[in-house]
C-alpha cells in the first residue's frame, strides 16, 4: 500500500481528508489466457455538514481507448499504433482494459460514477463502439463529461469524420451537454463537458441554477483549476507537458487555459473561474483529471481539488461524501 503523507489544510465547513492509493487485484481475459492487473484506488473524503447518509462515488478519466481501425488515414498509422502502445498497461492496451474497468466499477459500492474525459483518444467509430458496448453493462447511474479525445478530430486525420459524425457518435451513449447537473439530497454535482474550451453562457446558466439551490457544488471538469497563490500544480504540469500549465486560470501567462474576455464564452468562463475563486463560492470540491499525474490540495481556503492519475495507468478515485 502506498499512502500519500501530505498533510492538507484545515478546513472550516468542508473537511476533505488525505487520500489513499491502494493496489486491488483485478483479472481480465487477454487472448485466451488470465493477466493480473492491479487497480490503484484515489480515496478521497469530502464532509458536508448536515447529511445524514454517506454517499459514495466512483471516477475514472483518461483511459484513452485507442483501435487501428480502417477509419484511420493510411499516413497516420504508424501514430495512431504508437499510441495503442502509450495508453497500454503490461502489454494489455486500453481497449481491452476496458472490459475489466466495467467489471470493477459494477462490483464497487459506489452509488453513482463520474467519467471525467479523454476515455477515448480519439473518437472514430470503432472507438466509440468499443466505449459503448461495455458501458451498456454499467449497472450504476454515471455522469460522462467529455474532453477534447472525446470530441475532437484531432489529433489524427481520420478518412471522413466530421463534428457532426463525432457528435452523433457521442450522442449514441449518452446525449453531450454543456453542462451536466445530478442532484443528490444534500449537494449538487456539476459537469463542464468539454473544458478543454471555453464554457457557453447557457452552460453557466445551469450552473447558476444549481448554485441558487443552496446546495454545495461539487464541479467534475478535465481539466484542472489553477490554485490561488500556489504555482505547485501548474509547476508540475509545465515539467511534464513542455514548459506548458495545462490547467485554467485567469493569467494568461501562468495557465495555458485562459478567459478570452471579448467573446460570450470567454466572459462566461471568467465568471465561472471568479464562482469558484469567490470567498463565498458555492463550490466546495473540484474533481479532474487531464494531467495524467496526482495532485491534491486547495484551490481557496474553501474549496478543495483533486486530480486524479489516468486510468491507462491503472487510477481510479472512490470519493466518499458524509457528514462526517
């Protein structure tokens, strides 16, 4: 068992605990033979004041299902067969990792499961497919916020896909949103579909809606808030990704995601950003993913953020909600 010693600040109404990272046996079948693979479970606490039944939720994010399929232009094969091999654990690719990820999630105890983006890497037919076959087992409700591997053409040129055949894709699992919204008794969770862009004002609007509720919001985006006052995580990202903070803030300079503030969506997601950066924000917790690594600390005195390591890899979080 690993255990992730840092100490966490304080906090006054949301109390958010260290995490654990535990290694699970988990058995799938790869070409006719068993290979053991392990799990590594995130384990993060939030506590609400005032609830009364415990909650429990299940994330996974950045599987990056991958398939050489005919779809794919002949010039980019050699890519798109590199990254089968990137998004592979111990010589079993995502693709078939995924079986084995439907069989651990629908024999968890968690009430509802969070899918935080960049499950495919790149949304040809087959991809989805291989996506949504096994997703129909899904015993549990789930909320699936998509990334730009989601529903982008990039980063390959594949023979005829367009936005409209990505979306239409998309929409065969579950319809694309802007903004998701599944309310529990006692808080609200939230979902930016797509935040690797900008988000839309009527995206916003929902999330004004839930806030008006009074409920606390949990916020499930892929990507990362940059934390007030700590250049940490963005310092992480810049070592791993080329100099690059890929996570979003308001400084243009320190963040490569950024408010454009002459546009609708822009100023949408500045008001967004200023919610969550706000002393009286309604957000208490924000879940992503996107960077590939763990990270976990404050983005403000009030809300907290975790960011969880990628599935190809073997991550998944279990967050428990209570109030305790």
């Amino acid at each position: 068992m690993r255990l992730h010693s840092d100490i966490l600040p304080l906090r006054k109404a949301i109390n958010i605990f260290k995490y654990l990272i535990l290694t699970i046996p988990l058995t799938i079948l790869l070409t006719g033979c068993e290979k053991k693979l392990p799990v590594y479970t995130e384990e993060v606490h939030i506590t609400i004041p005032g609830m009364t039944e415990e909650v429990k939720l299940a994330f996974l994010s950045d599987l990056h299902i991958v398939t050489l399929s005919e779809e794919i232009d002949e010039s980019q094969k050699d890519t798109v067969a590199a990254r089968v091999g990137w998004s592979s654990y111990e010589g079993v690719s995502a693709k078939d990792q995924w079986s084995g990820w439907v069989d651990t999630l629908n024999g968890s105890d968690a009430d509802y499961i969070l899918f935080g983006g960049d499950m495919v890497d790149v949304p040809t037919l087959s991809n989805i497919e291989a996506l949504k076959n096994d997703m129909e087992r899904l015993n549990k409700p789930y909320m699936y916020i998509r990334a730009d591997h989601d529903q982008s053409c990039s980063p390959y040129l594949v023979k005829d896909l367009t936005d409209e055949k990505t979306l239409g894709y998309q929409n065969s699992i579950c319809e694309v949103e802007d903004v998701y919204i599944k309310e529990f008794d006692d808080f609200i969770i939230v979902g930016w579909n797509l935040s690797t862009s900008l988000i839309t004002p009527e995206g916003l609007e929902k999330i004004k809606e839930a806030a008006n509720t009074g409920k606390p919001l949990i916020l499930l985006t892929h990507v990362p808030i940059q934390p007030l006052g700590d250049e940490n995580l963005s310092g992480m990202s810049k070592e791993v990704y080329q100099d690059r903070a890929l996570i979003w803030g308001r400084n243009p300079n320190h963040t490569f995601y950024f408010p454009t503030e002459d546009t609708p969506n822009g100023l949408a997601t500045g008001e967004l950003l200023d919610m969550i950066y706000a002393e009286d924000s309604p957000f208490v917790e924000v879940l992503c993913g996107h960077l590939h690594f763990t990270w976990d600390g404050q983005l403000t005195e009030k809300v907290h953020q975790h960011v969880f390591s990628a599935a190809f890899d073997r991550y998944m979080g279990i967050i428990t909600i209570s109030g305790e």
